[in-house]
C-alpha cells in the first residue's frame, strides 16, 4: 500500500458496510492522509454512531453530511469539504453509496427500478459534477506525472452484476433493478460457454467454482461447464448505468488529469451482502486499497475487482 501516498479522500456511503472498513483502514494507514471526509445521509442518527467513535479518535477523519440522492445536500457537502481544504484539492473521491433489493423481473416495478437508478447510477454522477473542481484542483497542483489516485481519482464501486458478459454466470441471483443499474452497453461475439467462465473465474482467486460469489455459484458453473456443448452469440444493448459512467468519466476528464475507474469489491460479509459472503469487509478492503495503490492511466475506465483482475463488461 505505499503507493498511495493521498493527501486527502471522500467516501461516501461511510456509516457501515464497504464504506466504513475503508475509512477505518484509511486513517488507520500508516502514511494515513492528511484528511478524511466520511459522507452519510444522517450523521447523527443511530446508524452513524460507530462512525462518529471513529471521528472522536482521529483528528484528520472529517464526517460530513451528503444525500447522494439530494443535489442541495451534495453541493452543500462540496463547500464544506473545501472550507476544510483550504486552498488545495481533493485527491480520491469514492463512489460507495449505493442501494440493493432482492426482487425478480415478475417483482419489481417502476419505483424500484427508478429508486435503483437515482442511487447507483444519478447519485455518483452529481457527485462527480460537485466534486470535480476540487478534483481538477488537486490534479493542477500535483508534480506527479500521469494519473493515480495519489493525485486525482473517481473510483466507483460496482458490481460483478453489472457484467454483461457475465449475466449467464451470474443470473443464479437475479436482483434486477441493481443489476440493470450497474449494467454496460456490450455487443458480445460467439464465444464458448467454457471460455466465458474461465474469464469469470479470473474475478476471484479460489477458481471458477467461486467466481459468481453467490450461494449455489460453484453448482451452477460446474452445470454450465458440463451441460453446454455448443457456442453462445448474443447481441446485448442494455441501458448504459454505473460502468458506463465511469467510462464516460474517464474519457471526459483525462485531459484534466483525473484517473477514473469501477471495482468491484468481491461478494463480502456485511449487511448488503449477508453473512454467506465469501469474504470478510477486512478482506476486501485491503485488496481494494492495494489495488487503488497501483492504478495508473492505463486502468482509467477499466473495470476491475478488489484482487485487481479485469472484468469483462
């Protein structure tokens, strides 16, 4: 992890799960950064209490009031956190917050697939927008050459379930409205079902009996590998959401020297994700800060997971 050497980060989406362990490991570091800025729509509530004992033992950890959802509430959390940073940038801005629901193609229904939307897809965008010029501040006044997250990132965390080319390995869980809007546009060629899950196994270091991170995953695979003969060829155009936008981001923002990119953080044990998670938030998130650490402008607008493998879209 000493690659990333950041003076200052934003996560949002920091009061439990992914979010939090990355705060927690960040100001636990041992360059931590000089600030902090851990974003939750309700600081005060019960649910930022663990946070708020964090802030009260680290005087660079910076809790900040920001509604992912809420444009007055984003802008109004960019002007405090460049009050807190005076005349320079912000280094990394993390994409965390994020909504999950468990429901089927016969369940959901246009509320929810907006409400998916709006969170995963809208939310991250505006706070691209409102950040972006402390963003492109930080990347002005850094010496270093290229790009890194040392110097000026967005990193958006994704999903696995937003590959399209994945969709047959990862459907056993279907989660629709999330799914759909984390999903890429992909014009997939005829490739063969064994091939598509060796590419699928490269996402988690056990092997293809683990790489869809679900329960039942490695039953379903092995079915697939055993059971497909032939050839798969489909033609896939779905609505551009999450990964999308961060290829849009990072094509849009190279020349202002900002690196942009999507990870996913693997099937992990918090509440999103359940105690039947193949790994534990610990885990996951010193994978994703050593990935973070060795990013470079050949891995802006890639999709990557938290052990740094690429993910097909």
């Amino acid at each position: 992890m000493a690659g990333l050497n950041i003076r200052s980060v934003l996560v949002t989406g920091s009061n439990r799960g992914i979010g939090l362990e990355l705060v927690k490991q960040l100001v636990g570091k041992s360059n931590p950064p000089r600030w902090v800025f851990a974003t939750c729509r309700n600081p005060e509530g019960t649910r930022g209490q663990e946070l708020r004992e964090l802030v009260s033992k680290h005087a660079n950890l910076v809790m900040v009031k920001l509604d992912a959802v809420n444009p007055v509430s984003i802008q109004e959390a960019a002007k405090t956190v460049e009050a807190q940073l005076e005349d320079s940038g912000l280094n990394l801005l993390i994409n965390n917050a994020g909504i999950f629901s468990n429901v089927t193609l016969e369940t959901v229904d246009a509320e929810e697939m907006l409400g998916a939307y709006k969170t995963n897809v809208v939310g991250p965008m505006l706070v691209g927008q409102a950040f972006l010029p402390l963003l492109k501040k930080a990347a002005q006044t850094s010496a270093q050459k290229g790009l890194s997250c040392s110097k000026a990132a967005i990193v958006n965390i994704s999903s696995v379930l937003g590959s399209v080319a994945l969709v047959p390995e990862t459907f056993f869980k279907p989660v629709i409205s999330y799914r759909c809007s984390k999903a890429v546009p992909l014009t997939l060629g005829t490739s063969s079902l064994h091939h598509r899950a060796a590419i699928s196994a490269c996402s988690h270091p056990r092997g293809a009996a683990h790489s869809v991170l679900f329960p039942g995953a490695r039953q379903l695979l092995l079915w697939r590998k055993e059971h497909s003969h032939g050839l798969l060829s489909q033609a896939v155009r779905p609505q551009a959401a999450l990964n999308m936008l961060t290829r849009s981001q990072a094509l849009s923002y190279m020349k202002d020297g900002i690196l942009c990119a999507a990870l996913h953080p693997g099937w992990v044990q918090t509440d999103m994700g359940t105690r039947e998670a193949d790994l534990t938030v610990e885990e996951s998130i010193r994978g994703i800060l050593t990935v973070l650490s060795a990013l470079s402008e050949k891995h802006s607008g890639s999709f990557l997971n938290w052990a740094g493998k690429t993910l097909p879209w």
